[in-house]
C-alpha cells in the first residue's frame, strides 16, 4: 500500500472543475491506498464530504485570483511552510504536485523526494517564472533564481505532465531532461450533466456567443471590449454572455450595462455555468500570444464537451490557433480590433456544428482521471 500525497492549492468545492478532478481522484486512490490531500481553502472540506477514506490537510485560503501580484505571494509562502509540515507528518512515498501555487511548492516536494527518496509527479499547468515575467516584468537575477528552482523540481521528477506539445518543448529546451518522462494530457471540462445534454439534443442552440472563465491580465479584455463596441456601432447582431471573475470583471460589467446584447452574470458555479455555456453556438478563447507556449487555456475543455465551437483570438502562427484549426474545432482571428471585429460578422453566417465522441472523450473528467491514476501508481 501506497502513501500518496496530492498537493494542489485550489480544491473543491471552491475548485469546481481540477478540484473536482483531483477530490475523485484522491477518493479513487484511496481504494487502495493511503491518500492525503493537501490543500488551501474558505470552506472547511472535511464538512462538505462525507464518509471518506482520504485525509484532508487543508490551510486557509487569504487571496483570490483578484488579489494583487505581491498578496497572493505571501499566500503562496504561507501555504509553502504548510505544506513543509504536512509532509513531515504523513511521510507519503509518492507526491503528486502541480504549478498551483507555481515554483516553491514544487521544488518542496522535489527536496523532500530527493531526501527520503520518494517518487515525485510535477504536474506543469503553466510554466513558471517565464508567465508571470510576461504580466509584470521580474529582475533579472531573481528570474534566473526562479527559473533555476523550477528546473531542479524539473529534473526531480519521476514523470512531468503538461498539457501541449508547446509547452513540451519549452521546458525541454528550458531544462536538460529526458523528453522520454513529459506526459501531455488534455485538461478536463466541467461535467455536462444528463439534462443539459438532452436540451441540446432537443432543440438548436439560442444564443451566440458565451466567455466563461478568468476576467484576467492574459486573456486580452480590453481589447474584446473594444472590437465588441465597435462590432455593435457597425449594426453586429450577435449577442455576448461573459460568465467569471478576475481583474477586469468592472470593466465587463461596464460593458452590460452600456451594451444591451451583453450580460455580465458574474462567477457562477460550474453546473450553473454548464448550464449557460451549452446553450451557445460560439465560445470566445482570447489569450496573449506571449505565453502561447507557456500555458493553455484551462477553459477549452469545458467549451468542447459543451459543444460550443471556438473563435479564438491569438496570431495565426500560435500554438492555440493551429490547435483549433487543425482539430476543426472553430476559427481564428489576429489580435487586433478589425480582424476580431471581421470575425464577428463570419460567426453571423457560420453554422456551428457539433463535435463526435471521439473528440469529447479526451476532455471528460473521468478519462482524465484515470489517466492520472494510472501515472501516479505505474
């Protein structure tokens, strides 16, 4: 029997889609195996779930994905010596750990494996120091530290997983390590439950164009708000649903209540969220080229087993557009104001279409689990 410690910041219920993911993961290892869970949280996780064989290490939660740069890492440092004295008292043999929070935690997790040589999965969801240089610019010599820790945690690790082929590349130029141990696995989508889908069965989809997911510094709203007021003063007829939270939330509340073709319905939970999202032909996927090779939009899944065909807005050369394209998964436009606004006007005459089980297979939850469970125990 194992002892398995999962390390990640965000959990459910706060978490509604990875935390989802990794609360039935832990209770499917814990079948087998003794399994901790060691995480950040407002609401106290052992009072949410009932009856339950995995063990729960769970701080406070202090910042948001709102809070500013130097808040949330104080909170990165508070959960750091968290999780330091948690180890020491489960003493797992196998830790499973991802970039949330990046860099510190991670390389943790890689000197206490190195120490009492237990096995380490480095989860990269986004690749650290490299995409918070891009929102705020850090000294050279503290970008070199950073980038020298994150490689020691690199070469560490027994497996590494991430998510492109991209980002696959970026860390094996980034750091010497046998390209051999980099796993890509998909991120999951938020559950699409039974009745939604028979809606969709049923009926066409009413309604045009949704975003849902981070209001933040790399997903290029101020400039979506600029093409959507000038799309709307060249008579566009489609009509935007923005669902999240982040540093621009008043900004694309501002844009509602100027603009009556769009509603701003705040953070919502993911079955509420699932619930909007599928009755939508389109899905807007904004992101900064700049970290095209250092992240990938986490909301993706979540638009394809929803079955929303995707515009993404990044340059015709990135990593996300040729992604989109190639799988016929949507269209994209170049990051400036008349080219998003052209592509506007296309959606008008594009008939969207659906997308076969092959395609959505890779995206569900379940597939995503057991993968993880089969790297953690192999």
């Amino acid at each position: 029997m194992k002892k398995i410690a999962i390390i990640n910041r965000s959990f459910w219920p706060e978490s509604q889609v990875i935390g989802k993911t990794l609360l039935d993961l832990s209770q499917s290892l814990a079948s087998d195996n003794q399994t901790f869970v060691i995480t950040q949280g407002k609401d106290d996780i052992k009072k949410e779930i009932k009856d339950s064989n995995v063990s729960f290490f769970q701080c406070r939660l202090l910042s948001t994905s709102s809070s500013g740069l130097i808040f949330r890492i104080m909170d990165a440092v508070y959960f750091f010596f968290w999780v330091f004295i948690s180890l020491l008292k489960i003493k797992p043999n196998v830790i499973y750990v991802s970039t949330n929070p990046p860099i510190i935690v991670p390389f943790l997790c890689a000197l206490y494996c190195r120490v009492f040589k237990s096995k380490l999965i480095y989860h990269v969801q986004d690749i650290h120091p490299e995409i918070v240089n891009i929102v705020r610019p850090i000294n050279k010599y503290i970008f070199k530290l950073l980038r020298g820790i994150d490689n020691y945690a690199l070469k560490q690790a027994s497996i590494i997983i991430t998510i492109s082929d991209a980002m696959k590349n970026t860390l094996s130029k980034r750091c010497i390590i046998d390209s051999n141990k980099i796993v890509l696995l998909e991120n999951p989508g938020f559950d699409i439950k039974d009745k939604d889908k028979d809606k969709d069965k049923d009926k066409d989809k009413d309604k045009d164009i949704v975003y849902c997911g981070n209001l933040g510094r790399l997903q290029q709203i101020p400039l979506l708000i600029d093409a959507i007021i000038k799309y709307k003063k060249l008579g566009g007829k489609c009509k935007f649903t923005f669902i999240g939270a982040g540093v621009y939330s008043s900004e694309i509340d501002s844009l509602a209540k100027l603009e009556p073709d769009v509603d701003y319905l705040g953070k919502l939970n993911s079955d509420k969220a699932s619930t909007i999202v599928i009755r939508h032909k389109w899905a807007l996927l904004p992101i900064d080229g700049k970290v095209d090779k250092l992240a990938f939009p986490s909301k993706t899944s979540s638009y394809i087993l929803s079955q929303c065909n995707i515009m993404v807005i990044c340059e015709e050369q990135s990593a996300i557009s040729s992604w989109i394209k190639n799988k016929k998964l949507g269209i994209s436009s170049n990051p400036n104001v008349d080219d998003i606004v052209t592509s506007f006007f296309e959606l008008e005459k594009i008939k969207s279409k659906k997308f076969d089980e092959n395609v959505l297979r890779n995206f569900r939850i379940t597939n995503h689990i057991d993968k993880l469970k089969g790297i953690i125990l192999g």
